[in-house]
C-alpha cells in the first residue's frame, strides 16, 4: 500500500514507458541522427530529473545519508562538468551539506572530463581553503591529479599523507607518481617509492618496472636495478622479458660486472631464451678489456656451439684485445679465421692493426702492410693514413709523410679533421689556413666530385684574407654537393681560424654555417671552446657550451677534458675539481685522460699525496689507466723525490700488461738518478735497450740538466757530446738547460766535488749504455775543457752563438738563460743588447729577466746600476718579488751600504716580504761588523721566528760582541733561544757560553 504514493510521484515513467512503446511500433527503420540524439538527451534528462526528484524524497524523509550518496552517483554519471556542478547546486539549496565523497565524486568527474586545473582549484578553494581533511579517495584522486599537471612535489606530499595515515594507495596513484618520477628522470626516487608501494602490498604495473629497470641500467645503478628485478620476479611474479634481460645485461656490461653479465646470461640461455650476436660481443669486448683472453675466446667458442656465427665486429674485437697485448701472433689467427667464417677483414680491422704497430714503434710494418692493403685494392682509411702519419712524425720522418699524404689523396681517401689536427702539428705555426685550404680541396675532389679550380677565383693568395675568401668560395660548393661533408669542411676551416687566434672570425664562420644549414660537429664547438678557454673566457665558453646543448648537440668527455685541461695549465684546480662534480651530475664518467690532467696539475704544485689519491679514486671508479697517466704518475713521484714508489709503480704498470714506451722509461730513470740511484737508473736503462727502445732527447736533456745542476761540468758534457755523436739534433729545451745550467755555476767552477770511485763507476756505466746506440761521428759538436773560469766563459758565450745560429722561436726562457750567460761572463753590455732584442722580436720580460740583470751588476761590483734597474723595474710596472728583493738586499750588504739595505729590509716588511736565510746572514753579519748588536740581536730573533739557523760563523761573531760589551745574560738569552727553538745543538749552546766567559774573564 505505501508504495503507490511513491509511484504517483514519478512523472518520468510514463514517458520511458511511452517512449520505447512508440519506438517499437511505430517504426523498425535507424531514426536520423538528430531526432536519436534529441531522443538519448531527452531520455537522459529525464533521468536525471528522476534521480534529482529522488534526492528530494530522501531529504523530505530525512535519510541525509542516502541523499549524499545518491547526489555523489549522479555527479559521478553527469556528462559534463556544468552538469554535475547544478547537480551540488540543488542539493545545496534543499539544505543538503556537501560532504568529502560529493567533492571526491566532482574532483574525479573533473579527472575524467581532462580537467585537473580545475580539480586542483577545487581541491584548494572547497577542501584545503576550508581546513577540512581529505580522505582516502580525494588524496589519491589529488595524487594523480597533480601528477598530471606535472607537480610532483604536491603529489608526493599527498602521498606521503597516505602512507602516514596508514592507507595503501590506490594502484592508480602508485603508477601516476612512479610514472611523473621517470618523465622527470628522477629514477633513484621512483626507486625509492616502488619499494615502498610494493613492501604496502601494491602491486605496481608491469611498465613502471620495464621502466625503472631501463632508467637504472642506463644510469649506471644496477645494485637498485637488480634488486627491483628481484621483486618484480619473485613478490610480484612478473616473468621479465627478454628486453628486461638485455637492459641488465647491458648495463652489467658498462659498469665492468663482467662475471655477473655472463651469469644473467647463462640464466637467460636455461629458460630458452635468445641470445643474440650483439650480447655475446658485448662479453667478448668486456673480457677483452679486462685482458682476459682465455675468457673472451671461451665466450667466442660458446657463440660458435649454438650456432651464432661472428660478425666483423666480433673478430676486430678479438684481434684488437691480442694485439693490445703484444700478441701479435694470435692477432692474426683471428685474423686469418675470418676469411674461413666468410668474412673479409674491414677498414676498422686493418686501422686496429696499423695502430698497435705504430703503438709498438714498428712504423715499417704498419708501413708494409698499408702497402698490402693498396696493392690488393683494400683501400685503407683515412684514420690507418693519419695513425701512420703521426707516427712518422714522432721518427721525424717528415719526407716520408709528404709521400704518404700524396698517395692518399691520390687513392681517392676522404681527409677529415682528424688529418687536419694531425697535420697542423708538423707543418709550421702560421700555416693552417694554407693547410686547410688543402683539406677543403680533397674534400671538395674525393668527396664530392668536382674539380675545385672550378670555385676558384682568379685571384692571387698572397694574403690571408685572399686565402680565406678563396675557402669561403670552395665552402659554398662543398655545401651544395654534399652536407655531410659541408659540415668537415666547415668544421676545419673554423679550427684553423682557431689556431691563428681569430676567434671572432671563427665565431662569425660558425653563425654562417649554421645558416646555409650545416650542424656543427661536436669537435668544431669543442675547438671554439678550447680558444676561448686559451684567451680566459670562461663565461663565452660556458655560454657555448649552452648554445651546443641547445642546438642537440651534448657536451662529452672531450669538451670537459678541454676545460678541465687548460684550468689545470693555469693552476686553477679549485675550478678544475668543480668541472668533474658537474660531470657526475650529469652522470658523465670521467675518462682516464681527464683523470691524468688532474694528477699532472696537482703533481706540478708539489700536491703529490692529493694526485695519488686521485690515481687511486681513478682505479676505484673502474677506470683503467693507460701508459700516459702511469706516466705521468711515475714522473710526479720521480720530480718529487719519490723514486721508490716510482720505481713500484712503473713494475706494477708492466704486470697490467703496458709495455712502456721510452718515454715512461725516461721519467723513472731521470727519477732515480737525480735521487742518487745511479745503479738502479743504469738497470732500467739496460732494460729499456733489451726493449728496442732507444733512449731520446727527452732523457739526455734531463741527466745533462741534472749533473749541471750538482756542479759536474765533465760529465754533463760529455754526455752532450755522446747525444751529439748518436746524430740526436739539441731542441730548445736542451740549450735551454745547458745555458741554464752553465750560467749558474760560472762562478762555482772552483767548488767541483771530487767523486768517489763507486760514483765515477756508475757514471761510466750509465755513459757505457748510453753510448751503445752510437752511430756516427758529427761534426758540428761544442768541445770543452772545463778547467778553468776563462774557458766556460768562453764556452758559455759559444753556446750563446750556436743558439743564436740555430734560428730558434724567440722563447723568454731562452732569452733569460742568454742574458744570465752573458751577466755570468761579465758582459753586461752584451746581456742588456740581448735585453733589447727580446723586446723588440715581442717577448716581454718578466721579473726574472730584471733580477738577472741587477744580480750582474752586483757580480760586477757596480751596486749603483743595480739600485737604478731596480726602482726602473717598478716604473715598467713590474712590482719586484721575493727574489728580485733579496738579491738587491744582499748586494748592498756586499757593498757595505747598510742603511740602504736597512731602509730596504723595511720596505720588504711593510709589503709582506720577509729576507731569505742568506738575506738573513748577510744583515746579522753588516750588523756584527759595525758593531749594531741591537739590530743584530733584532735580525737573530727574526731568523729563529723563521725557523732560520743562522751560519756558525754569524752566531760566534754574535756571541763575542755582546760578551766583549758585558752582555753575558744577553748572550745566554741567545743561546738559550736557539737551542730551545732547536736551532742550537747542545754542545753549540755550551761552547758558545764557555767562550763568552773566557772573553768576560779575560777582559
């Protein structure tokens, strides 16, 4: 009975009842779409004036509860957001409270009408506005919602809500926050949630663990990318697949976990799994690296037993991890295998090979067997012609290159800009626009196939502006034939104008080539940035490299290297260390050559226990060192005194399997003789010869440097006389170290050292095996009889002469050691018309050149022209340091001028410069001999203060001054000061007091 009333108040249903009875009887034809859809709307409405009328009754009846419920269904069913908005309208009017699942219901209506904007101003205006805490739904409907609008921090902390109200997250907002985690490549967080999500028991989907695993792997994480793969295998029983295996795989491959890459391997074999070539290369190449032969071949023989045949690339592989080695021979039994599996050996196989033999110094077999390769018409590639060439160079070989680059370009090859960097190291400075002209017509006749007299002007080349339009017309028809090469052409051509020193030319050009549509290669902002790095502009260079990530082009290992490089030649390696925690932001891992600048920077300021640190983070990061950073290494400890760990060092280099080169032989020898160990230098010497290395210019420069330095004239010519008859041509260094050397022991010649007969044995041996690559007799060779002041004076000055024949670039340190010979010989009219002639060739000098010409005046005698050179040197604007202070103090204390060296001495406080110990000396001895034994006594304590030890002759002479004048309490004073300062031995303290009381007592 109750229910009629109820019935009576649905005025819908007879229209629904009417509604289908017509449709069924009046027609079965389709209606027009616009009478359906008047239909479907008509009937929709209807509907919800039905359920609106049923949202009356319950509030009328006062079941508020079911109201709210009904008023969140009809939001949640409304077809538009205007209509679900009149739908909280009505309620609110009758009264009916708007409650959290009414707002949860409108926010998700919002989500699926792809509108989170509006959800958000929903959430923050209706919900957060009004202090009112969200539940369950809300919060992850929030959590998706900002997801979408790409706020990941307000969706993290409504998650983070969740968590800590103890609810589990829906699967919906576990994968929204997961997948915004990784489209902002924040892949260690998205690690750190999946965890989370999956330890509440969430079962994340499936993508977002191909996803994170990928983003890990590649990212170099593979501990968390492991673990993940656990849990998405054995909690959440996802079968992983076969591209889930090879991201593993791969990523194993890169950090070095060779073992655990085969093991993942051998799983994926159990279950059936493919393996393809690629993978089984991959190992290969990783053993390979590790020089684990015996490994990779195994791994090569397993390829082979499931029927996966190499390719090319394995085989080059192969042979360039045996010949890395030195094991030539099984080199090529690989080599020779792969004409048996159907393969010939490529351009990269024969560039492997041409490589290691110019690497091994066998030049003639690299030689030979590019030879081979032209005549069976192989043709060899540029990069085989540019390794030769290089080494050629390094033979000085340089009629031979010449030949080789004809035959080349004459073969048809294609130069690039490796060649060109090659090649503007052998020809002279100031020729690269000429060299580039030449590359550009090779490019221009074996690259794009026309004549370049075509593009020619009729112009002459006489100046280098004819020469850069000339370019610049061969340029545009590059482009038009070929793009591709267009962007070598212009790369080269930039890196020239680089290596002149028009950057602004350069940077023009770049603007240019991007305009007729060329991209810049990584190498041509690379040379950009390394000149604008060399002019100190830091910021244009850091602004380049913004420009190139722009343009799509990433900065690598080398445009860092150039950074890092030329900061640490500046001394800068406070910036040097910012630049590699850039590099591991970005993820970048530094390479072993970046590694060695930075080991090369701290050893050159004497920072050796920070640089082998820093070989041994090297090591820790998996990176492996190569000849040249062992090198380097083994020549910081030999600079530094450390011949022992230099001499470790370099037989832990021979135990990884790097053969050294003459040039590591050079740095450890040089090491152990300049610390006294001759016999172990000598050693090292015979194995370098059992070798077939010979010994270079670079090891006679330094022994002769070395045994000037120590005052043994004899034995360092004779050595120059041994490099001379071994046909090994002195380069600027060597003269400058013989200039050097000569000058500053002229004066000593008296003081030579008698050697002991284990010494002199040791020498003779060293010279013995020194000598046996002697082939020749020269000629031309500087004879001395180093007996006398008169004739290394007079050598001293021949050698002047020869350096000046010889026609070198004006050099600052060469003109600095001339000027030092002449001052040295007392010719100081010769030394100031070379002083002259440096400025005039354009090299200024420094404070070195002024101290060297006011020590001359001294050595003269002429105290007056010392004095006037240096107040002349603050006038030229270069402020005197330390040692230009010390040499004029102790000058004028020779020359009995005490209280200019007193007004001076002053003057060097008030600018934070203090005396030197000789300095010192000099002034206590002034002191004492003019009986000044206040100022004695001021200068004494001033040397202990410095940890200064005054000579024995100074402190005696001290001592009886002030007992001759009854000062023995003053005298104890000083005595007592020294000795508890540790500057005075015991028995020096006790003589000195017994001879100041035999003094009071006699007098």
């Amino acid at each position: 009975m109750r229910c009629f009333p109820m019935i009576k108040r649905r005025p819908g249903a007879y229209c629904y009842y009417y509604f289908f009875r017509t449709r069924r009887t009046i027609t079965t034809s389709t209606l027009p779409l616009d009478v359906q859809n008047d239909s479907i709307a008509s009937v929709r409405y209807d509907h919800k004036a039905l359920c609106l009328t049923s949202v009356d009754q319950l509030i009328q009846r006062g079941s508020l509860s079911l109201a709210q419920k009904l008023v969140q269904r009809i939001i949640a069913r409304s077809l538009s957001f205007s209509d679900a908005v009149l739908v909280v309208h009505y309620a609110a009017v009758r009264g009916l409270k708007i409650d959290l699942g009414s707002y949860g219901a409108l926010i998700r209506k919002l989500m699926s009408l792809g509108q989170p904007q509006l959800a958000e101003v929903l959430f923050r205006g209706s919900i957060v506005g009004r202090g009112i805490d969200p539940d369950f739904s809300i919060l992850n409907s929030m959590v998706i919602c900002f997801c979408k609008l790409g706020k990941i921090e307000e969706a993290r902390a409504q998650f983070e809500r969740l968590l800590a109200m103890g609810l589990v997250p829906c699967k919906s907002a576990s994968n929204a926050l997961l997948r915004e985690f990784c489209a902002q490549d924040r892949i260690l967080e998205a690690f750190d949630y999946i965890v989370r999500i999956n330890e509440a028991g969430v079962i994340p989907g499936f993508w977002c663990f191909n996803k994170l695993i990928d983003g890990l792997c590649c990212k170099g994480y593979m501990d968390e990318a492991l673990e993940l793969f656990d849990i998405m295998r054995g909690k959440c029983g996802c079968p992983p697949t076969v591209h889930l295996y090879k991201s593993l795989f791969y990523g194993l491959c890169k950090r070095g976990l060779v073992v655990e890459a085969e093991t993942l391997l051998s799983e994926m074999e159990s279950q059936g799994l493919y393996i393809d070539r690629t993978m089984y290369t991959c190992l290969i190449y990783q053993y390979c690296k590790d020089k684990k032969m015996k490994m990779a071949m195994r791994i090569l023989l397993r390829m082979l037993k499931t029927g996966c045949d190499p390719d090319n690339y394995t085989c080059n592989t192969l042979i360039h991890g045996f010949v890395k080695l030195g094991l030539f021979d099984k080199g090529w039994v690989v080599y020779n295998q792969m004409a048996e599996w159907g393969m010939q050996p490529d351009a990269v196989t024969n560039h492997i090979l041409i490589s290691q033999y110019c690497r091994e110094q066998k030049t003639d077999c690299a030689l030979m067997l590019l030879n081979n390769l032209v005549s069976c018409n192989m043709a060899p590639s540029v990069h085989c012609y540019t390794v030769l060439m290089a080494a050629l160079y390094k033979e000085n070989r340089l009629m031979e290159i010449d030949e080789l680059l004809k035959s080349m370009l004459g073969n048809g090859v294609i130069p690039d800009h490796v060649l060109f960097f090659v090649l503007k190291k052998i020809y002279p400075k100031g020729h690269e626009l000429q060299l580039a002209y030449m590359i550009l017509q090779a490019i221009a006749k074996n690259g794009c196939g026309f004549d370049p007299s075509m593009f020619s002007s009729s112009a002459s080349l006489g100046t280098p502006r004819d020469l850069e339009q000339e370019i610049e017309i061969l340029l545009e028809g590059i482009v038009r034939s070929n793009l591709n090469l267009g962007n070598v052409a212009f790369g080269v051509f930039i890196s020239a104008l680089c290596e002149q020193g028009k950057i602004d030319d350069a940077l023009l050009y770049m603007d240019k080539m991007v305009r007729v549509g060329c991209m810049p290669l990584p190498f041509t902002y690379n040379t950009l940035i390394k000149c604008l790095c060399q002019e100190g502009l830091y910021e244009d260079a850091k602004s380049l490299i913004e420009i190139m990530q722009d343009r799509g082009v990433v900065a690598d290992q080398a445009t860092y290297l150039i950074i890092v490089n030329e900061r640490c030649k500046r001394g800068d390696l406070v910036s040097a260390f910012d630049i590699l925690e850039q590099m591991d932001e970005r993820g970048l891992r530094h390479s072993v050559a970046i590694y060695d600048t930075i080991i090369a920077g701290l050893s050159r300021q004497k920072r050796i226990f920070e640089a082998e640190e820093m070989f041994k983070r090297m090591l820790e990061s998996g990176v492996d060192p190569d000849e040249i950073v062992y090198m380097t290494m083994i020549n910081g400890y030999s600079k530094n005194g450390r011949a022992i760990e230099a001499r470790q060092l370099f037989d832990k280099m021979i135990e990884n399997s790097i053969r050294p080169s003459s040039y590591s032989y050079t740095a450890l020898i040089s090491g152990l003789v300049k610390r006294n160990m001759i016999h172990k230098g000598c050693m090292y010497l015979d194995r370098m010869l059992r070798d077939g290395l010979e010994p270079n210019i670079v090891l006679y420069t330094s022994l002769i440097n070395h045994f000037l330095k120590k005052g043994e004239f004899e034995f360092a010519f004779r050595l120059v006389h041994l490099m001379e008859r071994n046909q090994f041509e002195s380069d600027l260094i060597m003269y400058i170290s013989l200039i050097s050397g000569i000058s500053r022991n002229i004066i000593g010649i008296n003081n030579w050292s008698i050697l002991s007969k284990r010494s002199e044995r040791e020498r003779e041996m060293l010279f013995h095996l020194l000598n046996q690559g002697t082939v020749m007799h020269s000629e031309n060779i500087l004879r001395v009889s180093a007996n006398s002041l008169e004739e290394m004076k007079c050598f001293a000055v021949r050698l002047i002469e020869k350096i000046k024949d010889n026609s070198f670039m004006p050099n600052l340190y060469l003109y600095n050691g001339i000027i030092s010979g002449f001052c040295r010989a007392e010719r100081m009219q010769d030394a100031y018309d070379h002083f002259e002639m440096m400025q005039r060739e354009g090299v200024r000098p420094n404070q070195v050149s002024y101290t060297i010409l006011i020590d001359g005046h001294i050595q003269s005698g002429d105290i007056n022209s010392a004095t006037g050179l240096f107040n002349k040197m603050n006038v030229d604007g270069f402020a005197p340091d330390r040692v230009a202070y010390n040499t004029l103090l102790r000058g004028l204390c020779k020359a009995g001028r005490l209280l200019d060296a007193l007004s001076l001495s002053y003057t060097m406080r008030k600018r934070g410069v203090l005396p030197n110990r000789v300095s010192y000396d000099y002034l206590l001895r002034c002191f004492c001999a003019n009986d000044l034994r206040v100022y004695a006594i001021k200068i004494f304590e001033e040397m202990v203060a410095q940890n200064y030890i005054p000579c024995q002759f100074n402190r005696k002479w001290l001592l009886c001054i002030l007992c001759e004048n009854n000062k023995l309490h003053k005298a104890s004073v000083v005595t007592d000061r020294g000795f508890k300062d540790g500057n005075l031995q015991k028995c020096d303290k006790e003589a000195s007091l017994e001879t100041c009381i035999r003094e009071e007592k006699s007098i």
